[in-house]
C-alpha cells in the first residue's frame, strides 16, 4: 500500500537575534492509509513545527525551509498560501493543544464550524449549521441542536476539545495531525478523547499523526511510533516493537521514566540526566551523546537514521552494535 503522506529529508531553520534555530533537521517519515503514527519526544524536539510545516503554518520571513512534504502524489512545499488553503481542512486537518486559542470567543461554535464548511463548499448558511449539528452529534456532544447556540466558554474543557475534532473533520479530511490533543485535560476526559479519535480512525480510515510527550497516550492509540530529540528522529518503529525492543538510548530513558503496574513502585522515578542541547548550535555528533551514559567516541561522528536490527521497520540513530543495546539496556 502506497503512504498517503510522505515527509523526506524535512529541514526547518528561524533566524533570530541570537542565530539560527535549526528547529528541525532532515525528518523523514511516512503514513499509510488508516494508521495512526505518534510524534514523541520532549519539549523543543521539533514535534510540532514538524507538524505545523505539513501545512505550511511555519512560512515566515525568519523560516527556511527544504525536503519535501508529499500527499497523495502532491507535492505541498512548493504550493503557494491560497493552493495550500485547499488542502487545508479538506484534505489535511490539524486539531491544536489548546481549543481555547483556536476558537473565536465572540462567535457561536456553530457558526464557527459552518463557517468553515461554506469556505470550502457551495452550501447555503442553514445547510451549513445543520451539518454543524450533525458533526456536533458525532463528536458525543449531549443535545447538539441546543449546543450548537452555545459559545466556546460555556463547553467545558473537553468538549471543547470535541467540537474542534467535529469542525477538522466537517471536510471529511484524509489525515488529521493531532497536536497533543489531550494536553491539560484530566485523566478521564483524556480517555474519552482517545476512545473518540479511536474510533474516528477505524470506522472513516482516517490517517492520524499524533504529536504527543505521553506515551501512555501513544500505546493507546499509535500503530508506529517516531520518536524526536533535538530536531532529529533518533528511532522510528511498529509500537510493539519500540516497546518491547527500543533501540535508541532515548528512549530508554522515555520508557524508564514510566511508573509500571507489575512492578514495585519506586520512591523516585528513573530520569534522564542534563537537558536538551542548545539548537543554536547543536552537538556535531550524536545529539544525545552529551546525555548518554552508553556514549563512545564514536559518538563523536553524526550517526544515520537506519535499520540495525533484523526488522527492517525498525529504525535507529545509534552506534551501538544491537548487542551491545541488548547487553545495557
């Protein structure tokens, strides 16, 4: 099966006062029709300017930008801001980590949400609001005929959350990239949302990027997982697998960090020690090495993306030979 999107070689830098930010740094990546691929990693590892540049939501006079970003045989680099406006919502849509700076306060989600359907298709104002019922009704809003009235502050947190997921999907996209869709919601609404983008995905084959620093949210939902540290992919696996077999050192550490129901709970949760390198001026080699205590002079050079272990589906960045993972992991 042919990948509906198709991310080579990505390479996003801002010019700021202080140099250039080398955001993000030769990310490739792929999702098929129907799966669902998790973005991980901490904050300011390029998650969600990887996200972002899908669609073109990072052109500034600052940014520089270079790879290509190909959908359903299109490529979307190159488009211009009103060709990208088309692929926008009908064919790519993206729900952001807080509803509250996405939707209007002034305006009914109603008219919110069929406002955006009548950009996009030649339909009167009432056809437009029932639609907006009907996607309202979808999304498990409780009386939607009522709801659709009603304004952003009178939802609460995560139904705020659901009538942006109704309105990216009001064109009945092909990918949806999920912005850390879960963020400051509480356990369980979090459910909730997941159960919903759950089911979204298996009943309309809906493609869903997941960005996300929770992996508990990742073995919810994720068929593969990628995972970003400083700009760069540093693994990218079928989610069994990154679980049960990661590779990198990185996410060893992810992983670590994870209280566990079948074991002992400890007086302090493994860390990673130090903090992320400066993308002003990145390490020259492995980006992670100055916090790895697995590090060699090796690790001097920048290792590659690829496949070191028999699963050709399963990529690293890593120098360390697969025993030598297996001996210190």
């Amino acid at each position: 099966m042919n990948p509906i999107l198709t991310v080579t070689d990505l390479r996003v830098s801002f010019a700021t006062e202080d140099g250039v930010v080398h955001a993000v740094d030769g990310v490739s990546f792929e999702v098929h029709p129907g799966e669902v691929v998790a973005v991980v990693g901490e904050s300011g590892s390029g998650k969600s300017v990887t996200a972002q540049t899908l669609i073109g939501l990072t052109r500034a006079p600052n940014a520089r930008i270079s790879g290509s970003v190909i959908f359903d045989g299109r490529e979307l680099t190159g488009l211009s801001d009103s060709e990208l406006r088309t692929i926008r919502g009908e064919h790519i849509a993206m729900i952001f980590q807080d509803p509250m700076t996405s939707l209007n306060p002034v305006y009914r989600v109603g008219d919110q949400i069929a406002e955006m359907i009548r950009a996009h298709r030649d339909v009167s104002r009432s056809e437009a609001l029932s639609h907006a019922v009907d996607l309202l009704r979808s999304v498990g809003i409780p009386n939607p005929e009522r709801r659709v009235r009603d304004y952003p502050h009178e939802f609460s947190g995560g139904m705020r959350q659901r009538v942006m997921i109704a309105m990216a999907l009001a064109l009945e996209p092909e990918v949806l990239i999920a912005d850390e869709p879960t963020t400051a919601l509480d356990v369980t609404i979090q459910a909730q949302i997941l159960r919903l983008l759950d089911t979204l995905n298996r009943d309309r084959n809906l493609s869903v990027v997941l960005i996300t620093h929770d992996l508990g949210v990742v073995a919810e939902l994720a068929d593969r997982v990628v995972v970003m540290y400083a700009g760069q992919i540093v693994e990218d696996a079928p989610l069994e697998e990154l679980f049960y077999n990661p590779q990198h050192p990185y996410t060893w550490g992810l992983l670590g960090s994870i209280a566990r129901l079948d074991e002992d709970r400890p007086d302090r949760l493994p860390q990673i020690g130090g903090s992320p390198p400066s993308l002003l001026s990145p390490p020259t080699g492995c980006r992670f090495a100055p916090r790895c205590k697995f590090a060699f002079d090796k690790c001097t050079q920048p290792p590659t993306l690829e496949a070191r272990v028999t699963d050709a589906g399963h990529l690293d960045r890593c120098w360390l030979t697969p025993a030598e993972k297996v001996a210190n992991r």
